[in-house]
C-alpha cells in the first residue's frame, strides 16, 4: 500500500495543472533546447513530466505508486514511466540533463534519494526542485478548516509534516551539490472550482486518499459533500518557488 492509494484520478481531476510560464521559466533558466533527457522523480500522473517534455528529446516519469503510473501512461503514452521507488534509483535509467522533483521530495528518503540522484545528473545537468500547491489556493472560500476536521473524525489525524526548507538544502549540500538558484513565480490566477473538483482535491492528499477511510468511504464522501454544499468556490493559486541545484 502507498500513501496515494486510490488518489491517482483524485490527483487529476483535483489539482491545478502547472502553468505554462512554469515550464517557460525552467526552459529559459536551464538553456534548454529540445535536446537531453528528463527524469521527474515522485511524478504522480504526470503533471509536471508533461509539461517540461516538449523541452527535451526524451522524458521519464518514476513514482512508486502503480494506480498513478497507470493514469499516467494512459493519459500520456508516448512518455516512458515506470513504478519505481526513489530509493530505488538509478533502475538502470541512465543519466540526465535534469531531474525534477513537484512537491514530492519531502515523502522520501532525502539523503538516500539525494546521493543516489547525483550520479544520475550529466556534467552540466540539474536537480529541479517545485514548490507549489495545485489542490487549493488561499484567499478560497472552501472551508478547509472545517474539511480537515471531517478527515480527521472518520480518518483519524494523518496529516504528516514536510521537511523544511532549511533542512532540505542541508541534505542537498551533503549529498555535493551546489547552489541553490531559486525563481519565484506569482501565480496568483483567481480560479473559479466546483463541488466535483474540491472533492477530488480532498482525496488527492496523502492524509485524505480514498484508502484511508476503508468501508467508511461512501459516507465520508456524502458528509464531505454536505459539508460543500452547492459551490462554486473560488480561489486564488499560491507563488511557485523552483530550486535548482547542481552537482
């Protein structure tokens, strides 16, 4: 069982997808120009894989649950995946121009994935790291308070912390990288997101995925959707932050 168990089509359907100057930022940032391969390492169903791809000659997306590997090489099939854990790296993949990780190198082991990674970065590549928030924004009108409340009634308290920030360049730093650069992006876009969309949103989490609620599943749904009401909500999307390293 992985932590996204069942959250694969949640994690589409719930989550905003990445804006373009996103990948127009890290094009311009990198120097890339169609050539060289990508690995985006914790890629979920694809999201951000898709999104650099047209960038390089080659793209790889690896994640360790199998129900999001199966969205994404259905959804996108001429893009390599594979169902591997991070700590599992290299798996014979070879090297790359860039490895990427979006909102997913807090779940590993960062030292482990870290080193492992570094021998994976051709001279002159980078490690991309993606902070954003793709399943809700802030200035919103949806009560996550009162959402996490109900998540925790029927689930218990799964809610797990990320690492911070200045814990994770001490990792970097460890492991023999160097830098960082960091691009922050305004996104800022007011979006306007139904009923149908907050709930996948909500089972897009690791401390909501439809696995944890077992045969409480249907009525968690029902109370979450009372809870709602009619919708729209609106919100407005939180700045992107991109790190990027360098062996």
């Amino acid at each position: 069982m992985t932590l996204y168990q069942g959250a694969a089509e949640h994690y589409v359907r719930g989550r905003r997808d990445y804006p373009a100057f996103l990948g127009e930022a890290i094009r311009d940032a990198l120097g890339l120009d169609g050539t060289g391969r990508l690995l985006d390492v914790g890629c979920g169903p694809g999201k951000l894989t898709t999104l650099l791809a047209p960038h390089f000659a080659e793209a790889v997306g690896v994640d360790a649950d199998p129900g999001m590997i199966e969205v994404a090489a259905a959804n996108h099939p001429r893009i390599s995946w594979h169902r591997v854990n991070a700590e599992d790296l290299p798996a014979g993949l070879g090297t790359f121009r860039c490895v990427t990780f979006a909102q997913s190198f807090h779940w590993m082991d960062q030292p482990l994935v870290a080193a492992r990674v570094r021998d994976m970065i051709e001279p002159g590549g980078r490690w991309v790291h993606v902070a954003a928030q793709t399943h809700r924004g802030h200035e919103s009108d949806v009560p996550w308070d009162r959402v996490e409340d109900l998540v925790e009634g029927y689930a218990g308290d799964t809610i797990q912390p990320g690492a911070s920030k200045s814990g994770e360049e001490d990792v970097m730093r460890a492991a023999g990288y160097h830098g960082p650069e960091r691009i922050v992006l305004p996104w800022g876009e007011e979006v306007s997101r139904s009923v149908d969309e907050v709930v996948s949103a909500v089972f897009s989490l690791s401390w909501a995925a439809p696995h944890l609620f077992g045969d409480d599943l249907p009525a968690f749904e029902r109370d979450l959707r009372d809870l709602l009401g009619s919708g729209p909500y609106t919100e407005r999307m939180y700045e992107i932050e991109t790190v990027i390293w360098w062996p």
